[in-house]
C-alpha cells in the first residue's frame, strides 16, 4: 500500500464521510489539469462533480494561477475588521455589477454555510434595528439545504440531519416545495400553486413574527437537484413582499453561471433583499462567500456606535487578498471566456445527452438547469419504487463511476452531475456515457 494511504488513514478524519467508507476505498488526488484529477498512483478522473460543485475553468488554469502569484508579491492576508485591503474593494465593485440590481453591498466570509448564517443574522437584526423586534422566525423549505452550520442546518429540512442534530436546532416554519416527480399530480403547474397556496397560509397566520424566508435558487441542489417549476420563485417572491417578510435566496451552489445565468434568480427576474453565494465565486480556486444585501437593509444599521446597531459577525480569513485576487480574475475570465454564455448554449446538447440515460431501465427522472444535473434512480420507473436506502445504489454507481474515470458525488439515490463549466461538449459526452455505463451496470447487477 502506497505510504501516503496509510497516512490518510491514520490520521485523517474527512467531512461528510462514513470513515469505514474510506477505509475500503481510499484515493489521494496529487494533481489536477483541465477538468481532470491525477491521484498518487497516476490513475486520472474527469471532475465530474466539480469537485464538489466548485470548479469553473478546470484545473491550473493558467491566468488564476498567475493572478494568486501576483498577489503573493504584495500580500498574502490582512484583516477587514474595520479596513479594507485592495482585492476585496474591488472585487465588491465586480460584483455588484453582477448581482440583481436592489443588491447594492457586499458581506465577505468563507465558506457558504457562512454566507447563510451572516443572511439570517442580518435579517434578524434588521427587524430589531427598524424596531419591530417581533419579527424574528424563520420560513424554510422542506428538503433545503443551506450549509452544515448550525444556524444554517436549522433553516435546512434534510432529514438526516435534523434526525441526528435537531435538539440543537432552533424552529423554523417549513414550507412545501413543488417535487414534480414525486408530486401526485406530476404536474408542474398544479405542484406549483398547491405550494404557493400553502406557503400564503402560513404567511397569513404568522407573517407578523417572521423576518425572512430561505430559499435555494430554482433548484434544490443537496436534497437531489431538484428542479423548480416555471413562475416559483417569483411567485415566492411576490409573497414574501406582501407580507413583508424578507426574502434570502441562497445561491451558493446555483451563483457565478452554473445554471446558465450569472445568478438563477435572473431565470425568473427575481430580485432577493440578501443573497448568499461562494463555491464558483473564485473559480473554485479559495475558500471566499459573500452575503448580498439591499441597501435599506444596511442602512438599518448604519448609526452612531452606541445605538449598538452595528453587526457583531466577522472571521479571521474574510476579505482574504489571495481569494479575491483568484475572484476577480475569475470574474474577468467569466466575461472574456463568455462561461455563462456558453453554458447556456451547451445545455441543450447536455439535455439531449442526458435524455439518452433515460432509456435505462432504472433512471427515474432526469432534472437539469444549466450544468447542474440529477438523475434519480429508482427500483421500478411505473411505480416510482426508490431503491431500499440500505442499498446504497447512488454510493455504489459513484464508486463504479471512479473506476470509470469519473468522479462524482451521489445524493442518496440521486447520481448528480455539475460539470466544470468549461468543459467542452467532447469531454461532456464522454462524462455521460461512463455514467450511463455505471448505472447501467450496477442497476443490472443489484438486482
Ligand atoms: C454547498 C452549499 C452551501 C454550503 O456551502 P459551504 O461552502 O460548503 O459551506 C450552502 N447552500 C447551498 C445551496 C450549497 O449548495
């Protein structure tokens, strides 16, 4: 066994992972080039996933790598508690040229999780600095999924998270969210108005204590790619206006072009009063978010220091000149490069790559926005049978998938696929077809 695996084994304990998993199947990625990973044995991979919803270019792309070296030449880290420093100026400058229009400042932290909790910490005090102090629950979505913080983890409704840490949660209000293939009707308009519908009741009894509502952008990415219908998120949004509750769309997964916009709620012409994002924003190069806000939500705590309305959040890392220099050169190469152009020209040809899958006797539903994409495997497609969960079918096909020469990471019974975006429809239609191998050869080997 190579000395590094025994190392990682005996030392290591990774995030969201069963370390007996590990065990049985380590890997140790060493070097990466394009839109694939080498690890210490030499075998490569596409990123299929991204490595983990993060990556833009592909690996060592030349102008990140010298935008981080040009950097180093001046700074690596100061601190933005009461300064600023010159990359994270101007990176706020890009990217609120970016953001929806009502989006007028810009909040650094590190990770998404982060961002999340800065968006619910500022929708809380808000309330409190305006003077209506009783506003200050929650309304989230079942099945969402905003960051493994607690605070973020209390407003997310995955089950197996709250089955283990719920004590520690505090409550939030849960609406419904349209799951078309698994709604009765299977009909996307009905899904949806039945979940409006039931979102303005809640709002009617409570909207008086409620500060704001959570929601993921268009799609629900953790909780299986979930793909909301046409007019959902801007009939959220219409709601939460009417009732004055402040709307925090988290565009963490969805942000910097993954959908084929810059950001998903353009797809509806939403236009949230905090929005949180992260993983595309450096290209997936450093660990930088960011929490949007309105400009009536700052000036909410813009006072003399002793009103004490000022906000009591910051990390050691924000505002890191190394991330935002990576940032901002992603951000320039998103423009010159036209990623977000050119992803919505490629999913079509995606779509039709993934239609193709389809066919396969266990592929349920297959969802997509952009390069964000799920294909939900179950044991029977006429009655919508899942797979047992002790079966870890979604595990083993990313396991086979790996051998393949593909890394992803599965949601349950759910194989998602988030391309780096710039892969090329050449490098797009190999990913496909070693899925559909991997599904197809474990789906017929299970049972
Ligand atoms: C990944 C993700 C987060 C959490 O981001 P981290 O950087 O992993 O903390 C939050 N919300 C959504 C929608 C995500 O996909």
């Amino acid at each position: 066994m190579h000395e590094l695996i025994e190392k990682s084994k005996k030392n290591l304990w990774l995030p969201f992972t069963q370390m007996k998993d590990y065990d049985e199947n380590p890997l140790i990625i060493e070097s990466g080039n394009g839109i694939k990973v080498k690890d210490i044995n030499g075998k490569e991979y596409y990123d299929g996933f991204s490595s983990v919803w993060l990556n833009v270019h592909g690996h060592r792309k030349k102008e990140l790598d010298d935008a981080i070296k040009k950097q180093l030449g001046k700074i690596a880290h100061s601190t933005l508690l009461g300064m600023t420093n010159v990359p994270a100026t101007e990176l706020a400058e890009k990217l609120i040229e970016i953001s929806p229009e009502n989006l007028t400042r810009v909040f650094y932290s590190d990770s998404g999780a982060e961002a999340m909790e800065i968006a619910l910490k500022m929708a809380f005090q808000y309330w409190k600095n305006i003077g209506k102090p009783e506003k200050q629950k929650f309304i989230s979505m079942k099945n969402g999924y905003h960051g493994d913080t607690i605070g973020a983890v209390s407003v997310g409704s995955i089950e197996l998270f709250h089955h283990v840490y719920g004590p520690l949660m505090f409550e939030s209000f849960k609406a419904p969210i349209p799951y078309v293939y698994r709604s009765e009707s299977g009909d996307p308009v009905q899904c949806r108005d039945e979940c409006l519908h039931e979102l303005e009741r809640l709002l009617i009894e409570n909207h008086g204590e409620i500060a704001a509502l959570s929601i993921e952008s268009m799609v629900q990415g953790a909780s299986g790619m979930i793909v909301m219908p046409e007019g959902f998120l801007a009939g959220v949004r219409k709601l939460c206006t009417n009732y004055d509750v402040l709307l925090i769309v988290d565009e963490v997964a969805t942000g910097f072009g993954r959908t084929g916009k810059m950001f998903a709620c353009e797809h509806e012409n939403v236009q949230p009063d905090l929005m949180a994002a992260g993983k595309g924003i450096t290209g997936g190069y450093l660990p930088i978010a960011v929490t949007f806000a309105t400009e009536d939500i700052y000036k909410a705590f813009y006072d003399d220091y002793e009103n004490l309305k000022t906000f009591f959040h910051g990390h050691s890392y924000t505002g890191n000149q190394l991330g935002c220099a990576v940032a901002i050169e992603n951000l320039r190469l998103f423009e010159s490069e036209e990623i977000v152009e050119q992803v919505a020209r490629k999913t079509e040809r995606l779509h039709l790559l993934l239609q193709d899958l389809k066919s396969l006797p266990h592929v349920g539903d297959i969802r997509q926005l952009g390069f964000m994409c799920g294909a939900e495997l179950v044991q029977s497609k006429e009655t919508k049978l899942s797979y047992p969960a002790e079966q870890r079918i979604g595990y083993k096909v990313s396991l086979k998938m790996r051998e393949l020469g593909m890394l992803t990471r599965p949601l349950g019974d759910v194989i998602a696929f988030l391309p780096p975006l710039a892969s090329t429809t050449e490098e797009l239609e190999e990913m496909v077809s070693i899925m559909k191998e991997a599904i197809e050869e474990v789906t017929s080997f299970v049972f």
